[in-house]
C-alpha cells in the first residue's frame, strides 16, 4: 500500500509544487512507483512544471463525477518513468471535491503505488483542509524568511490536531547568509516550529530557470543533490541534511561569500 504524503506550507511561492515535483523524479529514480496528485483546484500548475500540460486529457474533476477512472486521469512524467501526475481542475468548483473524494481516489490508486504525495494549495481555507485530511503524513515546506515561518508555523498547528505525523523541508537556503548569521539555521527553523527536519534545499538559480529539481537537459546541480538526500530521508526515515554551508567555509569559501555580496 502506497504512503500517503501531503506537501504543504501555509504560504504561497515557497515552492511546495515544485519540491513536490522534484522528490517525486527522485523517489522515481530509486524505481519507486509514485503518483503527484494536484489538489490545488483554480490555481493548478503541478501539471506545467512537470512539462505534461499539453498531454492531460482527464482532471480530478472528471475523476470525481465519474468521466474517468483514476488511473485514466494519470499522465506519466516525460523525464522519469514510474512516475505518473493527477492533474488538479482548471477551475475551482471545490463543492464537488471534499476530503472524502480525495480519500477514495487513493484508495483506488493505493496498490499500485508506493507513494501518493498531494500538492496541497497554499492558505489554510477549505482545500487546505480537504488535502490535509485524506493524508497520513506531512511534509511542510517553508523558506527562511519571516513570513513564511509564521505562516508554516498555523500550518503546524492544524496539521498535528489532525494527528498526522509532520516533517520539515526548509527550501532556498543561502549557505553564504547562514555563515553570515544572515539568515537562520534549519536546526533554529525545526526547534521554533517544533517538528523534525528532514530536508534542506539550497537556493539555485538553473532550478529557477527550469522550474524543478532533476530536470533531463542539463547536468546534475547542488539542488539535485539535496533533493536526492531529501528523497533518501522520506525513504528511509533518516535526517541527513544538504549541507548548503560547504563550499562557503574555508579560505576559497571565503572569497566566495565576498563576491555573493558585490553581485
């Protein structure tokens, strides 16, 4: 039976859609079969950082009103087979789809897979609570910044009231600032939020430029690398983080922090 993973964050652009998309290449990659179900009804765009939109045929809407069968709606990522994305409507008619509907899509999908992760929507109104209750863990996505960990910090809250197992996933850390005191360890981040890390992304451009994590058509970057660790951890229970620090620290360190700072 597939393990039912919700990605959330409270705010939106801390990029939970694409850390989403990015574990579930790398949980693939480990031949691991995976569903990303989109549960971001109106503002869905799991399908276009995947770069499947021109192929999806079904949505979860056609799913719930009996248009399609689950596995009908699946569109197979381009890049990793194994993988498969359960495109969110293009318009938000959430009257239709509750927490129950969620609830029974998975449990057809279940046996299938090893994991099933929801793209939950950023906010904490009715979808966030209609993701959140048809998993049975969670990872929370936040940023350094304080507005983000506020926000992650509600999240927390309502995630663990519904006695689902929470997890931190700290992304765009900037080794430089953390050297610098500039900006705060995930240690700090994990204590003042009170849940465990479990992953530490760094703040790169080329996953900027191309939208996700483990994307064909250039070579392996710094963030790939943290979200192999990242999907190693989800995997395996472990809590190794991405050290962001490294390539700061030293004499050559050093003069690159200088140069983060004149561009």
């Amino acid at each position: 039976m597939a393990r039912i993973i919700v990605v959330t964050s409270g705010k939106g652009g801390v990029g939970k859609t694409t850390v989403t998309a990015g574990l579930g290449r790398a949980l693939a990659a480990k031949g691991k079969r995976v569903v990303l179900m989109d549960a971001d009804l109106g503002l869905n765009n799991l399908d276009v950082v995947m770069g499947v939109e021109t192929q999806v045929v079904y949505d979860i809407l056609d799913v719930v009103e009996n248009r399609c069968r689950p596995r009908q709606a699946l569109v197979e990522d381009s890049v990793m087979a194994g993988l498969y994305i359960l495109p969110g409507a293009s318009y938000d008619d959430g009257g239709k789809i509750g927490g129950q509907n969620l609830r029974a899509i998975i449990h057809s999908l279940s046996s299938s897979f090893d994991y099933i992760f929801i793209d939950c929507p950023a906010g904490i109104d009715v979808g966030f609570h209609r993701a959140v209750a048809a998993a049975d863990e969670a990872l929370v996505v936040t940023t350094p910044h304080v507005s983000a960990l506020r926000d992650a910090d509600k999240v927390v809250a309502i995630v663990k009231s519904y006695g689902i197992t929470a997890r931190l996933i700290v992304n765009r850390v900037r080794g430089d600032m953390v050297l610098e005191r500039e900006q705060l360890r995930c240690d700090d981040i994990a204590a003042m939020l009170q849940i465990p890390p479990v992953g530490l992304l760094p703040e790169e451009d080329a996953i900027n430029t191309c939208n996700c994590f483990l994307t064909s058509g250039r070579g392996k970057t710094e963030g790939d690398s943290a979200m192999e660790l990242l999907a190693d951890n989800v995997l395996n229970g472990t809590e190794k983080l991405y050290d962001v620090t490294k390539k700061y620290r030293g004499f050559f360190g050093g003069i690159k922090r200088s140069l983060k700072r004149i561009v």
